[in-house]
C-alpha cells in the first residue's frame, strides 16, 4: 500500500495524509474504549506491548478491565502518543483539575496548569492494604 501511495503525485499524497489524519481524529473523537484509541492511532496490541516492556497478552487483558491504576492508565495512552489529564466536575458545572494526577514530571515549565485553590478538592488517597491473613472482613477491623 506504501508503495502505491508513494508512486502517487504529491498533491495526491498530501490529500491522502489530511484525510487520514481526519478520519484517525474522528476515531479518537469517538472512541469508548481503550482497544479504540489504540486503533485510532493505528497500533496494534504487540506495538503497544513493546514500547510498555509487556506482552502482548497483557495489553489485551488492559484492554477488557473495567478498573485500572491512573499510572497504568496514563503509561498505556502515552505509547498511542496521548497524554491523560484529570479532573471533577462538581455539582454546579466548575471543573476542578486534580494536581496530584496532573502530568507531574512530564509537565515542562512551559505549560499552561490552571491552579486549583486547596479547599476545592479534597486529597485522594489510596485504600488501606489489608493486614496479611487477616480475611477481608476482619480487615477493617484489625
């Protein structure tokens, strides 16, 4: 296929380029799930799996999870060339963009990061890791 497009007059290929370049923005636009973006950019499972250092199995399995770590989650759309960002929207419509999720050490000092007042958002934190051997439901209690 590279060589047919590559045999086609410039104009031809810059054409070919915009479009392609439209229809794979559409995609991302729409897309609902990781496998989308993964396509939309157009990288398979086995490409992802290199540039992450894991198999290809394990980008299927990221794929199909309902629950994921955001560093995971951030990793994964950073090999397709996307960057996560996150925030909450409260009740009243006001975005609240969540500093410790911002882009920390990928942040360049060029970037605009809108400040958040510290009473607008509450830390998150991680949930207590149960005690080893201790059931699930005497872990709380322990």
């Amino acid at each position: 296929m590279n060589d047919v497009i590559d045999s086609l007059p410039a104009e031809r290929q810059a054409k070919i380029a915009a479009l392609s370049q439209e229809k794979m923005q559409e995609m991302i636009a729409h897309a609902a799930t990781l496998t989308d973006f993964r396509k939309a950019v157009g990288k398979t499972q086995a490409e992802v799996a290199r540039e992450l250092g894991i198999q290809q199995h394990a980008v299927s399995q990221l794929e199909k999870r309902t629950d994921t770590y955001v560093s995971t989650l951030r990793r994964f759309l950073q090999s397709l060339g996307m960057t996560l960002e996150l925030s909450v929207v409260a009740q009243n419509g006001v975005r609240i963009e969540l500093q410790n999720f911002l882009r920390s050490q990928e942040v360049e000092a060029d970037v605009n990061v809108k400040a958040v007042p510290a009473h607008s958002a509450a830390p998150v934190t991680k949930p207590a890791r149960r005690k080893a051997g201790v059931p699930r439901k005497q872990a709380g209690n322990a």
